[in-house]
C-alpha cells in the first residue's frame, strides 16, 4: 500500500492544494460577501478583515502553487514521449483521445487566469481593506472576480480528475 | 420606523469604524491588468497553434514544451501591464465599475484564446 513519487505528487497538485484552495475560496466569499455596513461592527471588523486577508492571500498563494506544480512538475510526465504515457495512452484510442485534445489542451491553459484573478483580488483586498465596506460597488467587483478565479480552477480540477480517471499519470 | 432606526444605527457603528481614504485607482490599474493577462494567455496559446515558428520560440523547456513559454509570457505582460497601469493610475479616482467591464470583455477573449475548439483551427 504505498504511492510512486508521480503518484504524490499527483496527490498533492490535486487534492492537497485543490482541497486547500476550496477552503481558501469559501472563507475568503463568506469574508467579501458579509463585508456589509449592516453586518459589521466596529470591534468584530478587525478580526473580519484580518480573517478575509488571510482567506484571498492563501487562495493566491496555493492558486500559483497548483499551477506551478501541475505545469512544471506532473505535466511532463503526463506529455512524456513513448507508449505508456498518459497523453499517449488517451491519444492511441479514438474512443478517448478527446480528454487530451479538448479537456486536457482547455485545463492546461486556462487554469493559469486563476491565479492571475486571484492576486487581483487579495490586492484589493490588501490595498483597499476596511473600505471595502463603505464601497459596496469595489466590494461586488472583488467578489466577482474572485468567483471567476474559482470558476476557472472549477474547469480545470474537473478535466484534471477526470483525466486521471481514464489515464492516471504513473 | 424601525427602518429608519436601523439605518441610525447602522450610521453610528459606521462612525466607529476607521476608514483611510484611498484613491480607487490602483484598483482599477489592478483589474484591468488582469483582464491583459488573460488576454495575453489567450493570444499566445493561439499563437503557438497558428504558427509553428512562434510554437518553437515559446518552448522555453523541452519537458513542458510550449506550454512553459505561453505561461511565463502571459505572467510577464501582466505584471508589466499592472506596473506601467498602477504608475499611470495611482493618484486617480478611476471608475472601478468600468475597469471591471474592461477586464471582463478581456477575461473573455482569453478564455476565447485557451478554448480548444478555437485555437485548434488555426493549426496547420
């Protein structure tokens, strides 16, 4: 019962840093949306602020993490040249060569505006801090640019799993 | 009446709260850089695709082949998009909503560039 090196380090671009992110990203929506003049209270506000600051820097942080680790490390393996590799398992069968030339070719490129999106947001963040409560239209802008962060994670963790269902990089 | 009476109370721990006026224009400068970015993810991986000269130039590392050259130049005309932007914009009470509209159509074309269906037709 033991993983191979490739396998870990499938194990931590996907679920440890992608389990990491989710809990990043619902600490870091429930901080922005309750960042209301009617919800906030002059001694709970600095605890908050601190709290959603910790929230969009860690979802920066393991957003780059995922895609450096998943580019530059489980990515050759997945691309490597001869028969057993994962790219060219799914390229052999016609039946499955669609993972890599949709859901592989859209995951390994758009994944990287999240991280892009969420160093905006924890600028903002960093930058703008209480003010965000009094400026109501700069907080719905950092929310929505923090959901499109997820989002485009969301697309590529899902073509990432099911990828590695059909044809796991070993 | 008892709206009223919330909105009081609202006002008064709003009164509590330290606030330091800051210009909304590093905000903007910020968003829309964004937008470049994912723009600039989309016109490489595009690119790369529609020609091969361009495929090779950005094979910066034979393991990850083109990839690691469309990534590091998307990153790398992000942050000189942000800097040059934050440094024209800084002192500026920039609209956030309309950087936001900007980064979004932006945002959009990149997503538009990374899309398989997209820039597989001007492969050769």
């Amino acid at each position: 019962m033991s993983f191979t090196t490739r396998e870990w380090w499938g194990l931590i671009h996907g679920m440890g840093l992608g389990a990491l992110f989710l809990l990043a990203f619902a600490g870091g929506l429930a901080g922005l949306y309750s960042l209301k003049p009617a919800l906030v209270t002059p001694e709970g506000v600095v605890e908050r602020m601190r709290r959603l600051k910790v929230g969009v820097v860690t979802m920066a942080v393991v957003a780059w993490l995922t895609v450096l680790t998943g580019t530059w490390i489980v990515y050759p393996w997945y691309r490597a040249t001869g028969p057993d590799s994962a790219r060219s398992q799914l390229l052999a069968d016609e039946a499955t060569k669609g993972w890599h030339e949709f859901g592989m070719e859209w995951k390994e490129h758009v994944a990287w505006i999240s991280p892009i999106l969420a160093t905006v947001v924890a600028f903002i963040v960093l930058y703008y801090g209480t003010n965000l409560i009094r400026h109501q239209r700069v907080r719905r802008t950092a929310i929505t640019l923090f959901v499109l962060a997820f989002v485009f994670a969301g697309v590529a963790g899902a073509f990432g799993a099911f990828i590695t269902k059909v044809a796991p990089v070993k | 009446m008892a709206h009223a009476a919330d909105r009081r109370s609202t006002e008064e721990r709003m009164d509590h709260i330290e606030f330091q006026d800051k210009p909304e224009g590093p905000i903007a400068a910020a968003i829309i850089a964004g937008g470049i970015g994912a723009t600039a993810l989309g016109v490489f991986t595009t690119l790369a695709e529609a020609s091969e000269g361009a495929k090779n130039w950005l094979q910066w590392s034979d393991a990850v082949g083109p990839l690691s050259g469309k990534v590091l130049m998307a990153v790398l005309v992000w942050l000189v998009a942000w800097a040059v932007l934050h440094l024209a914009l800084r002192n500026r009470p920039y609209e956030t909503r309309r950087a936001l509209v900007i980064s979004l159509v932006l945002i959009g074309l990149g997503v538009l560039g990374t899309f398989p269906l997209f820039f597989q037709a001007f492969g050769g």
